[in-house]
C-alpha cells in the first residue's frame, strides 16, 4: 500500500449533510462531497492486510485495496478503471448500498473501518466530471438478437455487458422511464434520477435500445419475444409485496409503500399524478423498519406529515455488534437512517391488531407489544404481552413489510418458467438458465428481494452466461 502506516496515523473521516431541518425542505441529495484531497487522504487508511475481507464482503468483488491505494497516489483515472472493472453502476452502489465490504473490512476489528463507500462514489463522480466515463462500441455485432425484461439494475447490468460484445440488446420496461426501482423505488434525496438518465444515453450510444411502456406477457405477447430473439433475460423485480391481514385492511388511507413510493418521484420528475396519497397535514404510520419504511418516512417528512411513527415487528437491535462473533459479516446492530434523524418515532416489538376508522376511513391503528423466546428448537418466537394493547392516530398507514416474490401473473405465467419454493423463478447461479431454453433470470426476480449491488452481481454473471450460451465462449468477467 501507499503509505503503511496509515491506518494508524489517520482518522476516518466521513462526508458531511445538510442538516434535516433544511433538508426536508427538497427532494435533492443532501450530503456534502469531501474534497478530493481528503478522499485521497482517506485512501491511505486501507490496510496492507494480506487477506483483504472487504472484496468478499462486496458482492460484485470490487477490487477495493487497488483503488484505495490509487486513490491515495493521486492516480484517480486508474481508479475509475479498476472500479469499473467489476461494478457497471458504482454511482448507484456508492449512493444506496449499505457497505457491507466497509463490516468486513480487516481495520473494522479494533478500529473504524475505511470510508470504502466514500471513496467510490467520489471516484466515479470524479470521472464523470473529468469525462473519463465515455460509451464502449464493441468493434463488431455477432448478429445475436438478445431480450432483457426489466430495466432496474440487473437487467442494465446485463444489457450494458451483453451489448459490449456486440450482440443487439434490447431492453423491454413496463414503466414509461427506465431504471426499474433505482427509478421508481428509491427515493429521489437518496438518489437523483440523472444519474440513471447519463448510463441510459451511454448504453444507447453501446447499441442498446430501450423500450419503456412495453409490458411484455401483458401488452407484448411473450410468444413474440421466444419468436423473435436468440436469447431473453429475465430481470424484473421481486414485487409482490407482503400483506398484512388484520381487520380494517379495506379502509381507505392503508396503502402498500410502493403505491406511495413512486407517486412523489413521479412528481419530482414534473409528470401528474392521479389517486394521489399524501403524508401533507396526517398522522402517518409505517410498519416495517427497513429501508422501504425508512424511505416512506423520508418522502412523509418531506411532504409535511404532522407525525411519522414506524413500528418494527422484530426486538430492537443492540447498540453495538459483539464483532468478534459476527465479523466479518454484516452486523445486525441498531441502525438510523438519515430519514429517521429527520424526525420519526421508532417503536420495536410491536404487532399490528387492527386498523380503526369511520365513513370508510383509517383514523388509529390498534397495536400490541409483542415478547421474543427462543422455542426448544432455538428459534425465536413472538407472544403477545398480555394488556399492552395501545391505539396511535394514524390518517395514513403505508405497509413496508418487504415482497415475498415476483408477480406471477402476465410475464411469469404466460412464459410458464418454472418457479422455486419461496415463488421465485428457479434457475442456479452456475449458469442463470430457467426450465425454457434460451430463457436465463438474473436479480431479484431470481433470488427474491435484496440489494442494488447483488443485482448488478447477477447482471453481470448472467450476461456471461447468455454469452457462452449463444457464442460457445465468452470474455466476459463472471
């Protein structure tokens, strides 16, 4: 490494935010860039460890000691290089990942790990800015006609990779923009939607086309698409979500998170909304603690909610994690969100009974505290605590419980792939095949609900395995 000793001379140092009570006024990002002076300082903090935990931990394998210590000489463009060289999109990952390269990090041990999300998302940021981020046109076509169906990040993983050797990728969106849930999902003061739009007229520069508003199984029969393309990669998201059945379900102002979620990005991007649900003067209630619940409670505040409380099913997280039993794996410890800093009651082990309401509508939501015991076979199981009902006002439920797999109806059906135990379409990692020849399936449609940078991963290894499928070989990186 650039400077051994570094680790132990230098202190982390992350970036700074605009403070929530000016932040909430927008729906822009709010985090302050270091400089790059002091990125590069940062740099010099990655250990010369010998087993470097943090590729392992990454789920793309990012090569992260070559680019710390790039970084800390100054070598920014070497960086981006070897940054790209395993991620596609290290804009999305370095903004909405929740690092867990930087938990497995070997200076997390005693010590706090390296700023590894910083660090990338200032290299490729830095890139665009130079301009070093230019198409790559593969220098001849195979003529193989290739569908991915599905435009969140595996499936622009897996187009941008298939169209750069040379096959005709085209990429089939139900929605009227591309980008899947980085669009539509992920809210806008976390991630703005240019950044999608640039590696959109990248990638149609590589050769790719897009198709927005194409529905393929509902709108565009899939018998055209067997018909007409050599190969198709599934990559449509884990949308089903997980309900909750509990009496005055129907009443008006409970809504999934996701018919919240995409309404205020679409505001964000100047198009009309219809049925619209608004946090504006309510009492909001999320129930769920994930990110979904704590996006729900970002795009409540921000839309002026009188109150926002979210309820988490499980026992309340420790403080801290007992790293010596969990390192260096991703820690389950308690975590705020920059959402929940903004001003939101958090309440753990807490059960929903019943939602309560008049003339049709949701008004309080009936809640029971809820104790956690491991069984005899050592599993946790929950039990109501006896008279610790309670009742929260509540104008506006929305339900962030997580998706248990891809909607079946229309594509799923109508293709007839064959579907594993938990509902998700079966195909192995070892090659990305479905029951149907020349079908693959890649992300979250495959693997169930997860993150942004396991999605790229299977992108990534799909596109190699639809390469090798139709050329006999790839070059590919798997």
């Amino acid at each position: 490494m650039g400077k051994i000793t570094g680790f132990m001379e230098i202190a982390r140092q992350d970036q700074s935010a605009i403070p929530p009570e000016q932040r909430v006024k927008s729906f822009s990002e709010f985090t302050i860039p270091l400089s790059l002076e002091s990125v590069s300082t940062q740099g010099a903090r990655c250990m010369d460890c010998g087993i470097p935990f943090c590729q392992t931990g990454c789920p793309v394998n990012n090569i992260i000691p070559d680019w710390n210590d790039l970084v800390y000489k100054g070598q920014w463009k070497s960086a981006l290089e070897t940054l790209h060289s395993t991620n596609n999109f290290p804009e999305f990952t370095g903004r909405i990942c929740p690092a867990p390269c930087e938990a497995a990090c070997v200076l997390n041990i005693n010590n706090d790990a390296v700023t590894i999300k910083n660090i990338e998302h200032t290299i490729i940021d830095h890139g665009w800015e130079q301009g070093w981020v230019t198409p790559q046109v593969p220098a001849q076509k195979t003529g193989k006609k290739v569908a991915v169906v599905g435009s969140g990040p595996s499936g622009l993983a897996a187009a941008q990779q298939l169209a750069r050797v040379g096959h005709d990728v085209t990429v089939f969106e139900k929605n009227d923009r591309i980008g899947g849930l980085l669009r539509y999902g992920i809210p806008d003061f976390k991630m703005e939607k240019h950044l999608i739009d640039r590696r959109v007229t990248q990638m149609q520069a590589e050769g790719v086309t897009f198709k927005t508003n194409v529905h393929v199984g509902v709108t565009l029969a899939t018998d055209t698409l067997m018909k007409d393309f050599d190969a198709v990669v599934l990559t449509g998201g884990s949308e089903h979500p997980r309900d909750l059945e509990v009496p005055g379900r129907e009443l008006n102002g409970v809504h999934f998170a996701m018919s919240f979620l995409p309404q205020q990005n679409k505001r964000n991007a100047g198009d009309s909304v219809e049925n619209n649900i608004l946090a504006t003067g309510k009492h909001v209630v999320v129930i769920g603690g994930g990110d979904t619940g704590s996006d729900c409670v970002g795009t409540s505040i921000r839309q002026g909610a009188l109150s926002v409380t979210q309820f988490e099913l499980m026992p309340r997280p420790p403080e801290k994690e007992n790293k010596p039993l969990v390192w260096p794996n991703y820690p389950m410890k308690l975590r705020t969100s920059s959402s929940q800093e903004e001003g939101c009651q958090r309440d753990w082990s807490v059960a929903t009974k019943a939602f309560l309401g008049s003339n049709g509508k949701v008004e309080k939501l009936l809640a029971v505290r809820l104790d956690w015991q491991k069984n005899e076979q050592g599993q946790m199981v929950m039990k109501e605590i006896p008279g610790s009902e309670f009742e929260v006002k509540a104008d506006l439920v929305l339900l962030a419980m997580g998706y248990v797999h891809p909607v079946h109806e229309g594509l799923l059906k109508s293709l007839g792939v064959g579907l594993d135990g938990r509902g998700n379409i079966a195909a192995s990692t070892d090659n990305y095949k479905t029951n149907l020849d020349k079908v693959f399936a890649a992300g979250d449609m495959r693997r169930g609900q997860s993150l942004v940078v396991w999605a790229i991963r299977e992108g990534r290894q799909a596109a190699r395995a639809v390469d090798e499928y139709l050329m006999g070989s790839s070059v590919l990186p798997r």
